[in-house]
C-alpha cells in the first residue's frame, strides 16, 4: 500500500487530500460504520395530490410523438385539448418520447372527457414527489464498505442519467456533463445540486479514480445530471416523467439511468414512461423504497420489464435493511444501502442510508457490465422468505 499524506481543509467540508496513489490502490481498512439511524425515508408531503393538474401519456398506438419536433408536440397537446372542448389556456407543457404527452390544468370533468379521447392512454393526477433527507457530513475514506462489496471498475466513456435533486457541477471528485444536464423545476432552469441527495448517488456511480475522495463503483462514468427535486427535496410526478421522456429522446441503449426516487402510491404514468424508455436498450435501476413494505405497492419500484432493475438494501453484514422494501415479485437485486459514504454538496462528503444508496451501487454494475451483472451471497434476513441476491461485478 502506498504511503498517504493528509491534509485537512476546514472542517465543515469533509474534505482529505491524499498523496498521488489512485483510490484502487488503497485497502479498504476498517469498514466499521457509525450507529446511526438517520435513513432518506419520505417526507409528509409526499404523493399529495396536485388539485386540478393532470398527466396525460398518448396513446402510442395511435400518436407517435418520439418523431416529433417540440414544436408539432405542443401543437398535438392543443389541438387535442381543442378536441375534447377545453380551452388551449389550460395545457401547461409537452412532452416527446414514448409515449409523449401533456401537462395541463383541468377539472374533473374536463379530465374524464380526455379519457374517453382514443388518442390518450392515461389521465392520472399530478403528485408531490418528496424526499426526507438525513445526512451526516464525513471524511472520505477511498474504497468505501459498499463499492468494496460489489466491486468496481472504470467507467470513463460511459453515461448515467441521474433522476434527482441535480448533481453538485463543481464537486472535484465527479466528471459532469453540464451540457447535457437539465433541470425539470419550473421556474428554476439549474440543474445543479441544492439539496444533497443526487450528488451523493452520482458519488455511488461514478466518483473519480484519482487522489482524493472516495471511489465510484463506475470511476469516471459521465454524469448527467437530471434535476427534479428542489433544495427542500420536492418536486413533482410530471417532472419525474419529463425527465424520463427526455432520457427517451437523447440517451443511446447500454446508457444507465438511475431512479432513486418514487412515488408511494402506484403511478400508472410513471411505470408507462420507465417501462418505455427501458425497451429502448437503455438500463434503468430502481429503489425498491424505505417503506418496510411489499415493494409491489410503489412506482416505479414495482415496474417489471426487461432492463429495469428494483433493488432493495443491505448492511455491511449482509442483513437485510430494516426500512427496505421488499418482494421477488419485482425486487431483482439487493446492495449496500445502509451507512454510505459518498460525495455531497459544496465539495463535500456525507453519510447517507436508504435504498437510494444502494440503487446507485447496481446502476455503477449496469455501467460496466450490462444487464449481466453478477452476484455474490444472499440478504440475510429478506422479510419475503426468500433472500435478493447481492449484485455484484
């Protein structure tokens, strides 16, 4: 093992620089974590339902709206309001992909008479999507417990498109694609990070193999950032499934895209738009949920599809977390999720715990290996009776 020099910056940002060793050269030393029972459950708020906003997906049997341009997209939404009587004021955006669709304010009345539209497949209530966040800031510590249990390798030249509270753009340890980034937050076109949570899963993905911070399961993996959460971590549903359309649009097959959010309900819009964008060939992990419920009952962790991974949680020890979601029915593998250090805001590294942990830890797997992954052990303890294999490289 290579000698360290370490110098500490001020406290408040966790922050070691190391001498010119890479991360995989250093051993991973003591993996004990810190009791702490801080866990990114949901807020109070979330799937609260917006009054009188609704999303609405094509039909795509009907509508082809991945070849259209935004512009024929926003005249299909107004003439299709037109259609069905309802004034043109009413549609609030558009969205392409598979299947596309709209976002408008209606009543009910107006939202019943849509679906008897044969050009549209769903008509479902706009929702509140809120995250609790809980975090301890840290010192980093190179090859972290849960990239050593999986394993790890380089991810330079490959994409994850991260469905979050954006990604701190200026975080040493991360490689971001800016350019591509983009935030889904009305009035708010930044899709840098406020909150804290989608810089810590992209940390999971792909921090840097270099001489500070810690090591991504995907070293190097560009990352883009797809914001849908504001600095209190909420957003809406429509967000969720705009980001999706456009991870439809402009990402290729073999591209990852992480979901470490969801609703606590079932979303028949959302699992349409994960679904979809996963029969493209592009990979698309999961969390199962902090519910210590059937993971069955939540969008878009019950979404079954090919290229669509839900994953539950695990401790160091390999037991099953006590706040995860389960059921074989639609949970295909666990990771680490609890006690995760990674990068944070400002330059900074945290502590988090929640299946949003360990869903990054399999999309950084699905970066380097394909849906092909492998697996290594079993979740000690699975409430269903029958244990998620560990996913591995």
């Amino acid at each position: 093992m290579c000698n360290l020099k370490k110098t500490f910056l001020i406290a408040v940002t966790g922050l070691l620089l190391f001498s010119s060793c890479k991360k995989q050269d250093i051993e991973p030393g003591n993996l004990q974590q810190p009791a702490d029972d801080c866990v990114n459950g949901r807020s109070a708020n979330d799937g609260a339902i917006v009054e009188g906003k609704y999303i609405i997906s094509y039909n795509s049997s009907v509508v082809n709206a991945r070849t259209m341009s935004p512009q024929r997209i926003a005249e299909l939404g107004t003439r299709t309001l037109a259609n069905n009587s309802i004034q043109s004021s009413s549609l609030e955006l558009s969205f392409g992909g598979e299947p596309g669709g709209f976002v408008a304010k209606l009543t009910k009345d107006e939202a019943t008479r849509l679906k008897t539209d044969p050009s549209i497949s769903i008509v479902e209530p706009d929702r509140i999507v809120a995250l609790g966040t809980c975090f301890t800031v840290a010192e980093p510590r190179l090859l972290t417990w849960g990239v050593n249990r999986v394993g790890y390798g380089n991810g330079i030249g490959k994409t994850a498109w991260i469905i979050d509270s954006g990604i701190d753009f200026d975080h040493p340890d991360l490689t971001v694609d800016v350019t591509r980034s983009k935030s889904f937050i009305t009035g708010n076109l930044s899709a840098d990070d406020e909150n804290g949570h989608g810089t810590h899963v992209a940390g999971i993905i792909g921090a840097k193999n270099n001489s500070i911070g810690i090591l991504g399961v995907a070293s190097g993996a560009t990352l883009v950032s797809l914001r849908v959460l504001g600095a209190d971590g909420e957003g809406f549903l429509s967000y969720i499934v705009q980001a999706l359309a456009y991870v439809n649009t402009n990402a290729k097959a073999g591209d990852v895209v992480n979901m470490s959010l969801g609703e606590d309900v079932a979303s028949a819009s959302l699992d349409l738009q994960v679904q979809n964008t996963a029969a493209k060939g592009i990979l698309i992990a999961v969390a199962a949920g902090n519910d210590s419920k059937p993971a069955h009952d939540f969008s878009p962790g019950r979404t079954n599809a090919a290229n669509i991974f839900t994953v539950s949680a695990i401790d160091s020890l390999d037991n099953f977390a006590s706040f995860s979601n389960y059921g074989n029915d639609v949970v295909d593998v666990a990771a680490p999720g609890v006690h995760i250090l990674s990068t944070y805001t400002n330059g900074r590294y945290a502590i988090m715990s929640g299946t949003s942990m360990a869903t990054p830890h399999v999309a950084g797997l699905l970066l380097l290996k394909g849906k092909n992954i492998s697996s290594s052990g079993t979740a000690k303890n699975d409430p269903d009776g029958t244990p998620d294999p560990i996913a591995h490289y």
